[in-house]
C-alpha cells in the first residue's frame, strides 16, 4: 500500500462521505438530526461537528430539528418538518452494548414508518440474538430506513440481517477537516478506555513517566456555560429549535476543543478509542493503535484510514508504548 499524508486522507475521506449522502439530501427539504450526544465522550461531539460541518460545507444546511434521547418530541419534529428526511446521529452504538441508543432508534423507526430515517455512520454489533432479532423484526417493517456502517464487517452483517438499504461510509468526524495542534508537553501520551468497551484494565506501572487517561472526565459547569452562551446567541432568532440547536453546538464545541487540548499534550499517543485515532489523523499526530472490545477500531483501519504512516498497529500495549517513544525521540532529532 503506498502511504498517503494525513491531509489527503481526510480530503479523501470527507469527499467519500458526500458520495454516501448527497443522495439523501435536498435544497428544498428540511431534514432532522436525532440523538445528539450530551455526554462526556468527545469522540461523539467530534461525529456531531462533523455532521453539521457537512451540512454546511457541502449543502448549505442546519437541522430544522434537533434533540437529544431524553427531550425529543414526535408531535414538534412534525410541526416543525411535516415532510423532509431524519437522520440519527452516528457513532458506535448500534446493537446492544450501549441499549439506550438502540432502544430510541427503534422508537423512531416505529413512530415514523413513512419518513426516510438515515443512520449516520455506525458500527454493529451485538452480544444477544434475541436482540438482533427484535432489531431486525423493527427494521423490517420500515421500508425506508438507510443504515450507513463504518467498515465492511457491519456492512457484510447489516446485508445478512437486516431488510434495509446499507452503504459503507466513513465516520463523520472527518469532515471536520484539518485541525491545527497545541504544543505538546510531553512525549507519549495513553489515552485508553475506561467503560464497557476496554479490554481489561492496561497495566503502565512500568512507564512511570507516560500519563494514562481518558477522555470522558470533563467540567460539568464549563458545558453548562457554554450551552447557556449558544442559547444566546440565538434569542434574536426568536426560534426554539434555532436555540436548541445552537445549545446544543456548543456543549460539542467545548467538547471537542477539551479533548484536542488533551491529546496535543503528547507528541506521541497510545490509545484504544476510534476517536482519539480519527482526531489524532485530524491533528497530524502520531499515534500506536490498540483495538476496543470487539475490534471497532481495527475494522474502521481497514476500511478508511490504515493508509497513512501516523497511525501504527501495535500488537500489545508494550508494542504500542515502544512504537510511540521512538517516534517522540524522531520528531526531538536534529535533522539530518
């Protein structure tokens, strides 16, 4: 495979997501966005921004509608948009790991049997039959579902189970582009996981000198401040879901821009989450890749983004520290 530099790949990848949607998407109908994600993970306000992004890069767009799981309401989004598509936010949700997500999906595909629902980019799996069948029972009935998937095994299992048109679509948080970094402050940085996804618990006791963190832990007031400036800035507009939606912009906003701060620290990363990947490849950060609990990240490589030499697959934590360490030391070299 020849190597690509992390700002093609992104072009390249921004421009494959056009392909999978522009069909999807008119001038002249609204469209909503279901599921925004107001949780600490900032791998999933990354997927939020670059979902708007793309509505706005590519189509001149915002959402008609917005909401979370807890606050949406059928009877608005139909007063709001009688007609025009829904999309659900993308992510790594769909199946029964994360069941809020799926159970809500469902709801949806039941209460709208004739809109067009568009999944944004996901990946599959699930642990229960039982639960794939209730899946695919709901599916089934819906005759206008679109399931976009980030990697051909959820693509090869959407096509097996499910009676729905299925593409493979890269995740959207390309389509945030390019992003410039912070000065690093340290070597390597171990950003792994520490929910229902890790795989087991990563020992760094030998590296005494390399932080291991995650990026979930966040300032509850500093979301709540940056909610209440994006609802301001909307009052003019006199329009509830204007406010709502820019609420809800710059919880992401804070976000995203905590963990790009969190990250550029190192010059170097190991990490087990997709998206400490995906925005390292934003920020043009090396980094050593270990896998999720069912092999998320490692899927996702292999369909977009294992062309480019910033993104390493290492084969045990050891691997991966080592793989990182040397490549802090090279950026340290004098040149030759």
């Amino acid at each position: 495979m020849t190597l690509q530099s992390n700002l093609t790949l992104i072009t390249k990848l921004e421009s494959t997501v056009h392909d999978c949607l522009r069909d999807y998407i008119s001038d002249d109908e609204p469209l909503a966005i279901l599921d925004f994600p107001d949780i600490r993970n900032c791998g999933d306000s990354a997927i939020w921004l670059g979902e708007m992004a793309y509505l706005q890069n590519r189509h001149r767009k915002r959402p008609a509608y917005v909401s979370r799981i807890d606050d949406f309401s059928p009877e608005q989004l139909e007063r709001i948009m009688p007609t025009g598509p829904i999309f659900i936010h993308g992510g790594g949700n769909f199946g029964d790991i994360w069941d809020a997500h799926q159970d809500f999906r469902e709801k949806v595909l039941e209460r709208f049997p004739n809109r067009q629902v568009i999944q944004f980019p996901q990946s599959i799996h699930y642990k229960s039959q039982a639960r794939l069948d209730e899946s695919a029972r709901v599916i089934g009935r819906h005759k206008h579902f679109v399931l976009l998937v980030r990697d051909e095994e959820s693509k090869e299992f959407a096509l097996k189970h499910f009676d729905c048109e299925v593409r493979l679509c890269p995740d959207m948080a390309f389509c945030i582009g390019a992003i410039e970094p912070e000065a690093p402050e340290f070597p390597v940085l171990a950003m792994l996981r520490s929910d229902l996804e890790k795989v087991g618990d990563a020992d760094l006791s030998a590296y005494p000198d390399i932080p291991k963190e995650d990026w979930t832990t966040e300032s509850a007031r500093r979301v709540r401040i940056s909610k209440a400036v994006g609802a301001a800035t909307a009052l003019l507009a006199l329009k509830p879901a204007e406010i709502r939606l820019r609420k809800l912009d710059a919880a992401a906003h804070n976000r995203l821009r905590r963990g790009i701060r969190q990250i550029s620290r190192g010059r170097a990363i190991v990490t087990d989450r997709l998206h400490v990947h995906i925005c390292s490849l934003l920020l043009g950060r090396p980094h050593a890749v270990l896998d999720n609990s069912y092999g998320k990240i490692r899927r996702f490589m292999a369909a977009f983004s294992g062309g480019t030499d910033l993104a390493y697959r290492a084969t045990s934590l050891d691997d991966g520290i080592a793989w990182a360490r040397y490549q802090a030391d090279q950026q340290l070299a004098p040149a030759a």
